[in-house]
C-alpha cells in the first residue's frame, strides 16, 4: 500500500507536467518559439525556470552528502566546501541577473539571436558562421554527456526506491521527459521548470521538519553532531576550515568560490534572460531568482545537519553501502512506512527530487538540440527549410540527441555528479568570459572571440587531467584557471588584430545607448 501511494504521488506529478508540454504546444508556430518561447516569459517564470533548471539533483543529493560528510571517517571539511559553493553560487546568481541579463535580452532582440552561438555570430559580425560551429561544437561535447548524466539519475533513483531495473526506469524517465519537450519546446521547459522549482522547495522543507521531529527537537540535532567524535565543539562544526586551520584555506576558498563564474556561461540560463517578455522586470526576477537560490541552498545545507543526526540515529552511517548522497531518499523511505499521509508525503519529496533532474535535463536537452538544428545543420547544410520542416527538424534533432544520451548513460555505474562538474566549468570557462566582453568591451572582435572560446574549453580538459592531478597548488578547480587565462586570450588576441567593422560597433553603442534610456 505504501509503494502505491508513493508511486501514485510521482505518477500525478509525472502527467500533469506533460499536459504542460501539451498546452505549450499550441504556441509553438516556428523554431523561435520551440527554442525560445517567442521572447514572452514573465519575470517569475525567468527567474524559477533559470534556476531550477541551474540547481538539479545536486541541490537535493549532492549539497546534503556533502555536509553529511562532515566529521565522518576524519573528513572535516564538508560544511567548508558546501558552505564557500554555496556562497560562490549564490553571488554569481546575483551578478548574473545584474550585469548579464539585460544587456543580452537587448543585444540578442536588437540582432534577432535565438542561441548562444548565433548571438556571438551575430555581435562580432561573423558572416561565415565559424565562430557559430565551434561554439555550438562545444555546447554539444558538454551538454550531451550533461543531459546523459540526468537521464542516469533518474535510472538510479527508481532503481533504488522501487526496484525498477536501472535501463528500464532511464528510459521511461527518458521518454517522458523528451515527449514534453518536443511537445512543447522552450516554453513547455521554462513553465515545467517553475513548477518543478516549487516541488523542490516543500520538498526541502518536509524534510528539515521531519528530521528535526524525528531527533527530538533542534538540540538533539546539535547534540547527535557533538556527539561524534571528531567534532568537539559545534563552534569547529561550522568552522570553515579543518579542525587543523589549514586543511581549508585561502586557496581552496577561492577555487570552490569559483562556482559563480559558471553563470556567465551556461547557454540554458542566458536563453531565460533571452527570453524575457519584458527587459525592465529583470529586477523582480533578480530578486526572486536570488532569494530562492540563497535560501534552497542553506535549507539544503541544513539538511545535510539534520541527516548527520537521522544518520547516526539510525544506524545508516554504521551500516554497509551507505551513500550520504542519498541521505533523503533513506529519509523519504522512513517518512513513507509512517502511515497513509506519510507515504504520500514521501512520493512528493521523491517527485522533488525527480523534479530537480528533469527541470535541468530538459534545458540541456533543448539547448544541445537548437545548436545542432540551427547552428550547424541549418546554417551550413539546409539554408532553405521551410518553418514546417524547420519544426521538424527542431524535434527531431531534440530525439536525436536524446537516443545518443541514453546510449551515454547505459553504463549504470557512470559517475553523476562528476560529469556535472566538469560540464558547469566547461561552459562556464568557454562562454563565460566571451559573454562578459561582448556585452562590456566595445573592441572585442570576432577573433578574441574565437581565441576565448577556444582557450576555455580547451584549458578546462588540460586541467583536469593534466595539470590538477599533480595536486598541491595545483588543485584547483579548473573552471577558475581556465576562465582568467579565456579573459587574458580575448584581450590579447582583440589587441593584436584589427579592430571591428563599423557596423559591429555601430551596433554596440545603439544598445548602450538603449540601455543608459531605461
């Protein structure tokens, strides 16, 4: 009866997100609003939809263990490195919506972008397209083993909640997922985000009360974390460094800070601020976006607090196979054989956590998609489609990429949360600068352009395989060298070459000007 309701609780969650995709498909009239929602996004549904489709499983599973970890076989850095992400997150969810959000909502409207890589085409005056492939080249190498990473976890957590076998449960969780993005495209995404955001939020906060109910109370919380032996003061608890002082200092402080330069250049957040109705209610959703972002996250880290408790409590952390990462899944399990009303709670927070891998993976789905379909198959090989083929072509590409996803992710075995990190600092070290010079610096051209893309990208591999394994310092999260040494390779290259072209800049100071107006 249990397994019943939690799964009935999922199912309503599952379906009504896809009549979602189905009501957004009656707006879908051309690929402008399939990959962009045709620019009418309101300001709650930018501001949830960017970060639920930001946070994913690592909100919910990552955060947590990563806190849970804190004090456990000698770890004492944990709550440091949860707690300096989080910060470095939430700052640059700030900037981002600040600085970025506005200027590309105008530029990209004023030179009609769609994507990310059209747009960097489009404001360097790139005829040929090149700069068009080789950022729509990068958008796929990492967003396809990205979106292959969400499909995973959702193999993964039906699997070990009820049982289903792991390839049986990612493609079910596949198919729904891609039937109400090709259904409904950009907007099915963004609106599916913003619900999906609000699942997530109870979620979080039906497991903070339970596991202080199930404690005793917030001072058997702190007492259970006391109790351990390698914390001998709630004060070095929240210490943020190691017990010794030096475990966590000033340069792993700034390497996990680092996170927040990866908003610059993530290509499904720009394309909400793309995609905004109206530019000048870009301040609610920079206030909304923020103030969910800080508060999801220290509720997260809290829960990290709380399942130390449940965890030692239970006998979880003793036990063999425990995962701190599926901390509230071990919760959600316990909530569930509570009584009737318990089960059903659980399947809402297992529908959060399910949430929060869908909200992410289908953004990626759509914005690997719309670089295949516009950027380089459109661009180079098909100029002459017409609109119905252009749809066509536009969801077709989206299964595509989705079968080739699912092939990626068979291997049930595949680190999740790994890849995430790594594709977070390819975009953000590629895109993330560019984005930045060509919004601000009026003589960036096309070939700092393509040298910062480049650089980026290619730092990023050369340092998590090359470089960062010879640790001391130089283990440091690769997102931070590769993005200062993309800035230094545009200023340098634009430098060395010759200026813009007249209409480039022309275009610049008519959206500088459009900008200094409002």
């Amino acid at each position: 009866m249990t397994m019943t309701i939690m799964i009935f609780a999922i199912v309503i969650y599952l379906g009504y997100i896809v009549y979602l995709g189905v009501k957004c498909s009656k707006t879908n009239k051309n690929t402008d609003d399939f990959y962009l929602g045709g620019r009418k996004l309101g300001p709650y549904v930018t501001a949830m939809s960017a970060e639920a489709s930001d946070m994913s499983s690592w909100l919910l599973m990552g955060l947590p263990g990563v806190v849970l970890l804190t004090g456990v076989a000698g770890n004492t850095t944990g709550f440091a490195e949860a707690f300096w992400t989080a910060l470095g997150l939430g700052v640059g969810t700030y900037l981002n919506f600040l600085f970025v959000a506005r200027r590309i909502r105008l530029y990209s409207a004023r030179t009609s972008s769609t994507t990310i890589p059209s747009f960097l085409s489009d404001r360097f005056g790139d005829s040929k397209g090149l700069l068009t492939a080789i950022a729509a080249l990068v958008i796929v190498v990492f967003f396809v083993p990205y979106t292959a990473s969400g499909f995973s976890a959702i193999g993964k957590l039906a699997n070990s909640i009820f049982g289903v076998e792991y390839h049986t449960a990612m493609i079910i969780g596949a198919a729904i997922l891609v039937t109400y993005t090709i259904i409904g495209g950009f907007l099915a995404a963004s609106l599916t985000d913003l619900v999906q955001s609000i699942i997530m939020t109870v979620a979080l906060f039906v497991i903070i009360a339970f596991g202080i109910e199930y404690a005793g109370g917030f001072d058997a919380v702190k007492n259970a974390v006391l109790a351990h032996d390698s914390i001998s003061s709630m004060g070095q608890y929240f210490r943020l460094t190691g017990t010794d002082g030096k475990s966590y200092g000033f340069l792993p402080i700034v390497s996990t800070l680092a996170w927040g330069l990866g908003y610059f250049g993530m290509p499904h957040i720009l394309l909400r601020f793309m995609a905004i109705e109206d530019d000048s209610k870009l301040k609610v959703s920079r206030r909304v976006a923020t103030v969910w972002v800080f508060l999801s996250m220290g509720i997260a880290i809290f829960i990290g607090l709380i399942g130390y408790s449940f965890a030692a409590q239970s006998g979880l952390i003793a036990a063999k196979g425990f995962d701190a990462e599926r901390i509230i899944i071990y919760m959600s399990n316990h909530i569930a054989h509570l009584d009737t009303f318990g089960a059903l709670i659980a399947g809402l927070i297992l529908a959060g956590i399910l949430a929060s891998i869908m909200s992410t993976a289908d953004s990626q789905l759509l914005a690997a998609a719309s670089s295949v379909s516009e950027n380089i198959v459109k661009r180079f090989f098909w100029h002459n489609v017409g609109k119905k083929a252009q749809m066509w072509l536009a969801r077709l590409t989206v299964l595509a990429i989705s079968v080739v996803a699912i092939f990626l992710a068979w291997n049930q075995n595949s680190s999740v949360f790994r890849i995430v990190s790594f594709a977070w600092a390819g975009f953000g070290a590629a895109f993330g600068p560019i984005i930045l010079f060509a919004l601000f610096w009026r003589r960036t051209n096309k070939w700092g352009a393509f040298a910062g893309v480049l650089t980026g990208a290619a730092v990023v591999f050369l340092w998590k395989y090359l470089i960062r394994p010879l640790g001391g310092f130089w283990n440091i999260y690769e997102l931070l060298p590769a993005f200062l040494l993309s800035a230094v390779a545009i200023v340098v290259t634009s430098l060395l070459t010759k200026e813009p072209d007249a209409a480039v800049t022309a275009t610049f100071d008519e959206v500088n000007a459009q900008i200094k107006q409002k």
